[in-house]
C-alpha cells in the first residue's frame, strides 16, 4: 500500500476524554475515531490490526477443532428469560421493542442462543463433543464506557461454546482451549499471566482469565511472590486471620465489658461514628442485609474491609443477591438505615454470613438495631452466635495489603483482562432443554463450557505495554504492516526510484509492506513511522543512496544499520523473519 493513497490521518492533539496511553496512542496514530460514546470508527491502519488478530484467533480455534459459526447480534428476549438473565444482567443489557411490539436483546454473548442450536440439533452423544466458535459484534451497555476500545459499549468477541455428554469431557476440552488462549496471546505478542477467576453469574464451577498486567488495567491480578497462586480480585481467596485473636480461644474476653449501647445521633457511615466515637474502621463491625431472590441475608464485614459480591454469591450457593431495599432493612433491623448490626439479627434473616475477619476480632462496635445508636463492646461469638443452622463464616471480603494466601504473602497488581474461560456446567442447557440421550438411551442435559476473547482489547493491550514517547512500538504479528519503506526524498527520481524497487520486490515475497511515498519532509514522515509503529523500516534518502545503501532499522532500536541497496530485500526479510520467530508457538 502507498501511503499516499491511504486514510492515516494522524493527529498530535488527543481528546480530553483519552486518558492511557493506548487510547491516546490510537487516536494519534489514526487507528481509530469515536462516533459516540464507547463506539469507534476502525481506520485502515486500526482495522489491519483488528484483521491480523482476528486471523491468529480463528487460526488457532480451527487448530482447537472449533466450528466457526455466526449467530444472530439481535435476539429475542424470550430466550433471556428463561435463563434469567435478562434480569441478571441488568442494565448493562441493551434491549429494543421492534415495530411488532417484540423485545430483543442485542448481543453480550451468546449463551442464550447457542444453546438453543444445541437443544434442536443435538440429540445423541454420538454428536458430542462439539464446539462451536463466532467472531461477532457485542453490545453492552456499559455504564461507564472509557479507556477507549478497552471498554466499549461496542466491540468484537470471539465467543465458542462448547458441549460435552460429562464432565471429564468438558475438562478436556477446557484444558484445549486454556492452551490454545496461551498460544493465542503469545502469537499476538502480548505478555500474559493467567488467574483463577469468579464464575459469578455465568454460573458453573470454573474459571480462569487472560489478564495482561499493565497500570491501566482496570482488574487487580493477586498473586504470591512465588507465583504459586494468581487470581483476580474477585476471586482472591485469603487465611482466616490468625485463631489466636479469634475471642472464644481468648480467656480475657469473658472478662470484656458488656455490650454498650451508645446515642449516635444521625450518625451512620462508618467514618462519622469513628469520628464521633473515636474508634477506627478496622474496629467497627458492618452488617449489610441483602435480598436473594425470596430470602433476606444479612452479610457482616469489619469496618475496613469491603464485601466482594462475587464471593459473597459463592457463599449463597450462585444465588444472585442485591442490596434489600430501604423498607426491607427497617423490617429485619428495626431500625432506620445506617444502624445494623450483628447482634440478635440471625433469629430476623435467612441466613447470615459472617466473615473471617469478623469472627477473629476481639471486639469491635456495629450498629444498634435500634436508630440513632450503635453498640460498643461487641465480642464476636460471645454477643452474637457465629454458628448455628443459618449461621456461615466465610471468605465474603476483597482481599487487602497484609492478606495471605496459604501463608504466603498476596501482592496486588493491575491488569487487562484480554479472555476469559468458563466451565458452565448444566446451567444452560437445563433451563434450555439442550438435553442428548446417552449410549444407554437416558436422557441428560449437555455439560458447556464457553470461552471469550475481545479482539478489541487485545489490539489496545498490545499498545500498553508496547511502545515510547514517540508512539506504537507494534508486534509484528498484529501490525498494521510488517514493514514500512520511507522514501525521504520522494521529490528526487533517483531516491523515489530506488523506494519503489524495494517496495515492489518486498511486495512480491509476500510481504506486508507499506511506502510512504508522500512528498513531505522527512522529520514529517519519521515522526509518522514512529507514532504508527511498524515494527521494521526502511529509510531510503538521498545521501545514503549515493553511496549505494539505504538504512534499516527496527522500531523498538534506536540503531539503524546501513545496507547496500541490492541486499536490501534480503537483509529486510531476515529481519522480519527473526521477529516472527519470537512469537512462534
Ligand atoms: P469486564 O469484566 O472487563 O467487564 P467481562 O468479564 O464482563 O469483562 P466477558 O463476558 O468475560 O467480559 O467477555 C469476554 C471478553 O470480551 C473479555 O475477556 C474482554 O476481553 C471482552 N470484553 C468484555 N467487555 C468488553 C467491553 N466493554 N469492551 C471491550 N471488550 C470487552
Ligand atoms: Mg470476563
């Protein structure tokens, strides 16, 4: 391609709304433009890069033994409610009534309608296991769209879905694809770390994501030093802290003073009764009452730590859980919102769950029941129960600084989840009817797993962690083009001429190749070569021209070398060669 043909409209002002570098970066380097909200324009340098990551995906699932299919991006909302996820999804589900009055549902995923294919295709084991594959657009509504591409209320996905007669099947081909996500992200240049992950609502019994660690990631990967254990921070599963302090295994704490109750005037937030009682967070107890589904849950967490969701729904058994509404509160606590707490709640909810924090404090302060008062000299175990029939101590909090992890100590860093895979277990084709009959001719349900990439995400990642001051710094494999030949003095025959040759002969051995043969001067065009980030160049100027060579250089050196013109091609090539080498599998 001839840049002076194509649409790279490169920018030096970036958008108040960019805020990382890669987002920056795929302005200025003209790969993409925003149209609205979370949805950009793909430019032609930003979509070869889409392509190229697109082709090692599907390459690499055909490989797998995947199908590739493609599934409709609008469905109907009926398929949404028999799973319940058209709740459960809440707003981050787009949705619109058609001009018949009907709802549908514009894709997340595709859960839902795949395994309604399987419901009617698939009636035997003889046809399993199978698994299907689709790059496609997804919509979420996402409630904060930013970072550019990274998260976007449009994108592209490669989800597959994968059916299986048990769950030794399933595990095989989990592990298949686990693999192949590796060898997906190694081809794309990307340093990854795999971690353990929540299953959250997708529901089923694992997961694990593709997480690349950069400062922008808006995921927390924990791990130990060691790298025994990494896991997002949804998931990170932390030791009870130490039974010593737990208070039933401490004599002194019969001896401890009764509880207190305290008049704390429209005082409810944490802060406000530390500062008004003097204690701190770490020495508060908080009790949050939840609904799920026809029970009220009452979960209780020390002052400064905060409940995970995700755990908290793993200790429900799966079950979505919300906040209860105001009105529920004040039915479980008798009290206005604000003065929950512990004591005397377990007889009022379903359940309670404690967790290991809470039942390790000595003593702390929560709320009174009763409004405008809190209750001092609470001791876990001796003023309120921590077992009982609906009684569950429990992991239910984010891990924080300080937090081990079978002894070990956790570490925090930031990453962007790049994919994620699922063991979905019989949630879907139970409530689908996806059923198959077994060599014995019984009926069952199929056994899924299903598997995400964001094509999108991967493109921007590649920028976090790949590039200067000056701009992309790309990996060969997802580059726009592999090679870039600047004519720096187009105006001058000798030098266009000796351009175009290698550009032709380049071209003519198959490779990716892009000329800037635009009349401008030279440090106009460097600048360019280095925002857009083609991985190798070469430099064709005047001076060097008459003594018979041209430069090559690659972008992330700084050293150029110099090359006399008739080995150009080969020399270029080789170089190329030895960057695809380090990204085989
Ligand atoms: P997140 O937690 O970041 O919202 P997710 O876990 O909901 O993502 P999945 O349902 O696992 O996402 O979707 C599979 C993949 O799709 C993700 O691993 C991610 O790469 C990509 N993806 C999800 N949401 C977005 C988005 N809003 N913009 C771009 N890519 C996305
Ligand atoms: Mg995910």
């Amino acid at each position: 391609m001839r840049y002076s043909r194509m649409l790279i409209p490169t920018v030096k002002e970036v958008p108040a709304d960019a805020e990382i570098p890669s987002h920056k970066l795929m302005v200025r380097a003209a790969l993409i433009r925003k149209l609205a909200s979370g949805t950009y324009t793909y430019l032609p340098l930003g979509f070869r890069c889409l392509q190229k990551v697109i082709n090692i995906v599907r390459e690499e699932m055909n490989r797998a033994g995947a199908q590739e299919i493609l599934m409709p991006a609008v469905q109907p909302i009926e398929l949404w409610r028999q799973t319940g996820r058209d709740v459960d999804y809440g707003e981050t589900l787009g949705t619109f009534t058609d001009r018949h009055g009907r709802q549908n549902v514009l894709a997340p995923t595709a859960e839902e309608v795949v395994t309604n294919i399987a419901a009617n295709e698939i009636s035997s084991y003889k046809q399993l296991p199978m698994n299907i594959y689709q790059i496609s657009f997804k919509f979420r509504d996402e409630f904060r769209p930013r970072f550019g591409v990274l998260r976007s209320r449009e994108f592209i996905m490669k989800d597959s879905y994968s059916f299986h007669a048990d769950d030794k099947c399933l595990d095989k081909t989990y592990k298949i694809m686990y693999d192949t996500y590796c060898r997906i992200f190694k081809r794309c240049g990307l340093d990854y770390v795999v971690v353990e992950a929540e299953v959250g609502e997708m529901g089923g019994s694992g997961s694990h994501q593709f997480t690349i660690p950069c400062e922008s990631g808006e995921d927390t990967i924990v791990y130990t030093e060691d790298g025994s254990y990494a896991a997002n921070l949804e998931r990170a599963a932390v030791d009870p802290l130490p039974p010593s302090v737990i208070p039933s295994e401490r004599s002194e704490s019969r001896n401890l003073p009764k509880p207190e109750e305290v008049h704390t005037p429209n005082i409810g937030s944490i802060e406000a009764v530390c500062a008004f009682l003097k204690t701190r967070p770490g020495e508060m107890i908080k009790t949050l009452i939840y609904s799920a589904g026809d029970e009220v849950v009452a979960a209780i967490v020390r002052g400064d730590h905060d409940l995970n969701p995700e755990k908290f729904i793993q200790a429900l058994g799966g079950k979505h859980a919300e906040l209860a509404d105001e009105a529920i509160i004040e039915k479980v606590t008798g009290a206005k919102v604000g003065f929950a707490g512990p004591m005397g709640i377990a007889d009022k909810v379903s359940r309670m769950i404690i967790d290991h924090a809470v039942a390790a404090m000595a003593v702390g302060v929560t709320g009174a029941n009763r409004t405008d008062y809190h209750t001092k000299n609470v001791v876990p175990g001796r003023d309120f129960r921590l077992d009982g029939d609906n009684i569950t101590v429990a992991d239910i909090r984010y891990a924080v600084d300080g937090d081990t992890h079978n002894g070990k100590n956790l570490l925090f860093k930031k990453g962007i989840e790049v994919g994620q895979v699922f063991k979905l277990g019989t949630k879907y084709s139970e409530k689908l009817g996806a059923k198959f009959l077994d060599e014995h001719g019984r009926e069952k349900s199929c056994v899924m797993g299903c598997y995400g990439i964001g094509i999108n995400r991967i493109v921007a990642s590649a920028i976090e962690i790949s590039r200067d001051d000056n701009g992309i710094i790309w990996p060969i494999s997802i580059a726009p083009f592999e090679v870039l030949v600047t004519s720096v003095n187009q105006e001058e025959q000798k030098v266009a001429r000796v351009a175009e040759d290698i550009y032709q002969q380049l071209l003519n051995k198959g490779v990716d190749i892009l000329l800037d043969d635009r009349v401008l001067r030279g440090g106009v065009k460097f600048k360019d070569a280095d925002l857009i980030g083609i991985p190798v160049t070469v430099t064709v100027g005047k001076k060097s021209v008459a003594d018979g060579n041209i430069e090559i250089k690659l972008r992330a050196e700084s050293k150029s070398k110099k090359v006399p013109i008739e080995k150009a091609t080969d020399a270029t090539i080789e170089l190329v060669n030895s960057l695809k080498e380090k990204l085989k599998t």
